[in-house]
C-alpha cells in the first residue's frame, strides 16, 4: 500500500495581516468613491479634498495591496522553513465553471483599479502641480509668497513653471525637497522667514526665456513715478524717466541698456559674499571682443577673485535682477504712493502718508494687533489733531483706512516675519541696493575704474517737478540733471539713494 503525502490546503486570508490588508483595501476604495462623488458635486478646488481623494485614499488602497503581498510572502517563507507542502488557493483550473466566473470577477475588479489607479496617479499629479496646492496646502508657510503671487504681474503663471519647470529631473529633485518642507511643517521646526533666494531654482534659461528671450530684448520703455511727500500737504513730484532696456536684437541697434548684461556675447560672472546674494566680492565681465576686466569690492572682507573664490560664482542671468517676478512685497511708501495717486487715500488728507507711513511700518505681533492699530490710528490722528477734519471727512477717513488694511494685508505677515525687510528686490535702488549691489565706488578694476552709477547709466530723466500732471513738468527728450524733491544741496551726487531710503525708514 502506498502512502501519499498530503498537502495542507490553507486560504490566504488565514494571515491576520492579509485580513487586516484586506480591510484597509477596501475602506481605501470606499473612501475614494465618496470623496469623488463629493469633488464631483461640490465643483470647487480644494486641495484638501484633492489630497485626501487622489493621494490619501488611493495610497490606503495601495497599503492593503502591499500588506496582503507581504503576507503571502510571510506564509511562503514560513511554510519552507518548517518543511510543509503548502498548497495555497491560487491554482488555474479552467474547467471548474466556479473557478472560471471568479477569474472573470478578478479579472474585471482588476481593470477597474487600473483604470482608477490610472486617474488618480493622473490627478494627484494635476493637483501637486497646481496653484491652489502649492499656496494652500500649507496655508501658514505659503500665505506670504501665495497672497503677493496673486497680485503679481505673473499671477497667470503656474508656480511649477518657474520653481520647477519642465523635465523629470527637476520634477524628482522638487518632491524630495518637498518631503523635506513636509517634515519642517509637520514639526514647525521651519525657518520665520522662509530663506531666500532659492538657490536650486531651475536656470532662468530653462524657465524666464520661455516667454522672454534676449533677442527680444531692446528698445527704451518710459516710466512715469509720482511721489508724496510726508508733509502737510502730501506734495506731489512727478518724474517720467526713459529707461534704457537694450538687448540683443540684431535686427534693431540696441546693444547697450540695462540687458547689455544678458547679451549672448557678453558674460557676467560675480561672487556673492552672503547667502541672500546683497554683497558682490568681485564681477568680472566678458565683452564681445573677448577683453575680460574684473572689477574688485574695495570693501570686501576676504580677499578673493576669479581664480581664487571665497564665496558662491555665479554667473549673472535673469533672476539675478528680477528677483522678485512674482512674489513682490511693496515697502509702505511705494504702496502709499500708488494709492493717492489712485485717489484710494485723498491726497488732501491732512499728513495722511506721513501717518500712514508710520501705521504700516510699526512691527506687530500679528495680523490681528496690526488691523486694530491701522483702523483706529488714522482716526485718532485727526481726532486730536485735526477736530474739523476728523468731524467732516469721516467717509475719506474711512476709505483711507480701508485702504491701509489691504495695503497692510497684501504686504506684510508678522506671523511668518515676511515682508518689503526681509524680501529685498534687486530691480531698483530704491530701499534696497539692487543695482547699487555692484555698480558703486567700491568696485573698481585695476587701473581704478569704478563700474559707471550715474543717474544716466540706464535711464534718462525726461520730465520732473512738483506736480501731478505732466503739462506743469519741467520737460527735455535729451535728458535733464536730477533734482531731488527735498532740498539736500549736492548730497544726492555724493551719497547712494539707499543711504537715506532704507529699510528702516520704508521709503
């Protein structure tokens, strides 16, 4: 008589991790009907739900899958080691009906998961790379850079087309440091303010040139500026200012301007001295001819050069000046200027920049304080000060009001300590070195050339005076000599508009 040797037959549920695996599976699928049938109804975006519906609840349903892989796997091992002949109940016998209708069930369950796994792998996608998600998704952290996005000249710019930009590289690099940022939120252990610059940002070839390229780059572009002055009377002083933008355009003869830095001929080459890039060492500049000159920062605290770097080489591109594209926070004056010139704050307001000034510079511990200040300060000011006015100009005070809460609002974020003082711009000189960075005394090459910062390196100032409209203007198309509203005698040809307009003082 021969003895056979029985299998043990056993389902794969008998792990309580594949049970348990199996549960997960299906309240993963459960609640991503019921969150796609809310995202359906509701019509709005919410990246919340969107991160809840398209990563949450797929990633449970991938975790049961995994955790049921895991115990067969679990099983498999166990039962080799102790010598068994396990017979587990996936065997294919195509004449059994019972066996054929739980592979068609099996089969179409399958494509019904690849087909939604397929859609959601899509949507989180999609929703990783919008707006909404990368402004709100980590609303405390983001809200400066998300609110001042939103009022920007980029504001129909996706965030993904500049900090990250096409390619899979930089899209892999961006989730990696994103999970980073996650675990700083998640701990609050991030940094108030947010550094900057972003110093892995995507190339400003790769992304600025998308749209602006430098053979496009030419011409001259008028600006027109009225500022107030902080006295009685809010003075105006209007300057119309023909900048000159230059490029690289062969089909037009503009190769100096502003741009003359971007010129496919030319390289622009400095060492930063800080992190936030405020302080050059050294420039060196290639023209077209081949001729290179280094210009050295005579103040410059380590001695360094092309050939022996101290700090960071850069080499000079877009973002270099335009540093704030986007996320651009107004220092008080520049938002106070704009708003009498719109009439938003009547100009016949007795000192109201001055106090205005004052309001939205004083450092507040957080929105809240700051909104109580701004709505009684302005009120309290005329109260004491000026009865009459304060008694029947009511209405223009309180659109004045309103008006600083938004400027407030737009600009600044005492929770996060970010504003115009931390967000330094490059685009100008004024408040913030910018130009000045590289263009001043200091910077001188070795025959003591310093690198040109008169008022008609890059602009010329076609009309100026003490007025609102251009026909009271002092005007001349071949340039006049600048002509500072405050009376300070020669001090402007000595001194760097930045000496006296600073951060501090937020003009």
């Amino acid at each position: 008589m021969v003895t056979t040797e029985q299998t043990e037959q056993r389902t794969l549920y008998r792990h309580p991790l594949s049970a348990v695996g199996g549960a997960i599976t299906i309240a993963g699928g459960f609640f991503f009907v019921m969150l796609l049938l809310f995202e359906l109804v509701s019509g709005e975006e919410n990246p919340y739900l969107d991160i809840a519906t398209f990563i949450l609840a797929p990633g449970l349903v991938m975790l049961g899958l995994a955790m049921f892989a895991l115990s067969t796997w679990l099983q498999m091992r166990a039962a080799r080691r102790e010598g068994r002949k396990v017979r587990f109940n996936l065997s294919i016998d195509m004449s059994d009906p019972l066996y054929v209708r739980n592979l068609w069930v099996f089969l179409g369950l399958s494509a019904v998961f690849l087909v939604i796994a397929g859609y959601s792998g899509t949507r989180a996608f999609e929703t990783m790379e919008s707006v909404v998600f990368c402004g709100e998704a980590c609303h405390a952290v983001m809200e400066p850079q998300y609110t001042t996005y939103q009022h920007s000249p980029h504001a129909r710019v996706a965030c993904v087309d500049c900090h990250i930009g096409p390619g899979a590289g930089f899209w892999v690099r961006s989730k990696i440091d994103g999970t980073r940022q996650l675990i700083a939120v998640a701990t609050d252990s991030f940094e108030r303010p947010i550094p900057t610059p972003v110093h892995n940002l995507r190339p400003a070839q790769a992304t600025c040139e998308g749209c602006h390229w430098p053979s496009q780059f030419y011409g001259e572009k008028l600006v027109s500026r009225t500022y107030y002055r902080s006295d009685e009377d809010n003075s105006p002083w209007s300057i119309q200012l023909l900048v000159q933008i230059g490029g690289d355009n062969p089909r037009v003869p503009s190769e100096g301007g502003i741009h003359w830095h971007m010129l496919s001929d030319n390289a622009v080459e400095y060492e930063a001295a800080d992190f936030k890039r405020q302080t050059i060492n050294w420039v060196q500049a290639t023209n077209r001819d081949g001729i290179t000159t280094v210009y050295h920062n005579q103040d410059a605290e380590v001695e360094s050069g092309p050939g022996n770097p101290a700090g960071e080489v850069r080499k000079f591109d877009c973002m270099d000046c335009h540093n704030r594209p986007s996320h651009i926070f107004l220092p008080p004056a520049v938002s106070l200027n704009l708003a009498l010139r719109a009439r938003d704050i009547s100009p016949d307001l007795p000192y109201v920049r001055d106090v205005g000034l004052d309001l939205l510079n004083t450092e507040y511990q957080d929105r809240e304080e700051a909104q109580q200040a701004i709505a009684s300060g302005l009120h309290d000011f005329y109260a004491e000060d000026y009865p009459e006015v304060a008694s029947t100009r009511k209405q223009d005070i309180d659109k004045a009001t309103d008006t600083l809460s938004r400027i407030y609002s737009e600009n600044f974020f005492p929770e996060m300590k970010t504003d115009y003082r931390a967000r330094e711009t490059n685009l100008s000189h004024f408040v913030n070195n910018g130009c000045f960075r590289c263009h001043n005394d200091s910077m001188v090459d070795t025959q003591g050339n310093s690198l040109r910062h008169t008022c008609d390196t890059c602009h010329l100032i076609v009309a100026q005076g003490p007025s609102e409209s251009v026909a009271d203007l002092e005007t001349d198309l071949t340039g006049l000599e600048f002509e500072h509203p405050e009376d300070i005698d020669e001090a402007w040809r000595e001194e760097l508009c930045t000496d006296c307009h600073t951060p501090e003082e937020g003009y």
